[in-house]
C-alpha cells in the first residue's frame, strides 16, 4: 500500500458526514510499514466502538467508517472474512459499515467479522503450518504467503464495493 496523508484519508471515506471525517483520530502514519499493509485499518481512541478501513482501489484511497459491535460477554471463536486466518480466532468482531450514498442516509448497512485490531495483513504473511503446505519447502510457503495477500485483498475490496454499491 502506498503510504497516505492525514487529508487523503479524511477525503477517501465514502460514507462519513464532513463531521465525521472531522472527528477521526489517525493513527500515527510515520510509524507504519506500509509496504505490508494491504488495507490500512484502525479503531478510534476517542470514540470505542469507530472504526476506519482505507483500500487502494486504482491507485486511489477508498474508505469507509465501521462500527464495532458492543461485545458483552466472552468471547468466542470465529473466521476472519478477510484474512480467514485459522491461527488468531479470537480476536474477530462484527463490524458493520452504513452503505455509501442514498442508501446509507435511509440507515442501509452491511456487516462482516474482521480481526479485531485489523492485523489481517500480518496474518496473511504468517509463516505456513506444515499442514498448510504439505511439504516442507520455502518456495511452496511463499506461494501459500501470496495466495493469502491476494485472498486478502479481493474479499476486503468485495466489502467495499459493496459498501459503495448504490443500488
């Protein structure tokens, strides 16, 4: 991912109000490692349960705000639609997102599990299990590695075309 600016991500989120885009605390953009980011993903300090995800859709930022669902209760299992990591199950949220447009401002939303803290980038690029791989060999790891990122990236881009989808 290429790295972003402070305004390129307030511009980019495609179902926020000016008040929203306002509002949002960055996270401290010097500090990551945007070469393996696939997505850039964070939870607001100030406001719990906000969220922000930012893709590159055609060389260009696209994001949107999520809410976090309010968890009561212990936490259970589950699969990451994004980065389905089989390793870290316990630490997936429901996320919902308003839909872009119209249909958001009607209060049409669409939800889906991510990794809490949005690590999906570093679970893509964990290291293989032999049971993942089947044999022991670095160039057989490395294509699991890339189809994962790749996997990664076509459901988080799924998601957001279907927050931006009007109709």
């Amino acid at each position: 991912m290429n790295p972003l600016t402070d305004k390129q991500i307030r511009d980019s989120l495609v179902n926020a109000t000016r008040s929203e885009r306002q509002r949002m605390i960055l996270p401290d953009l010097d500090s990551l490692d945007w070469d393996r980011l696939e997505y850039l993903g964070w939870r607001d300090r100030k406001q719990p349960l906000a969220a922000y995800v930012v893709l590159e859709v055609d060389d260009a930022p696209v994001g949107i705000i999520l809410r976090a669902s309010d968890r009561t209760g212990p936490r259970s299992r589950a699969l990451c639609s994004w980065c389905e990591d089989v390793v870290e199950t316990r630490d997936v949220q429901l996320y919902v997102a308003r839909r872009a447009g119209p249909a958001g401002r009607k209060g049409d939303t669409i939800g889906t599990l991510i990794c809490t803290d949005f690590r999906c980038s570093r679970n893509a690029r964990r290291r293989p299990t032999h049971a993942e791989v089947g044999v022991d060999d670095d160039d057989a790891r490395a294509a699991v590695v890339e189809r994962r990122v790749a996997a990664l990236r076509e459901r988080s881009r799924r998601f957001l075309d279907e927050v931006r989808r009007t109709a």
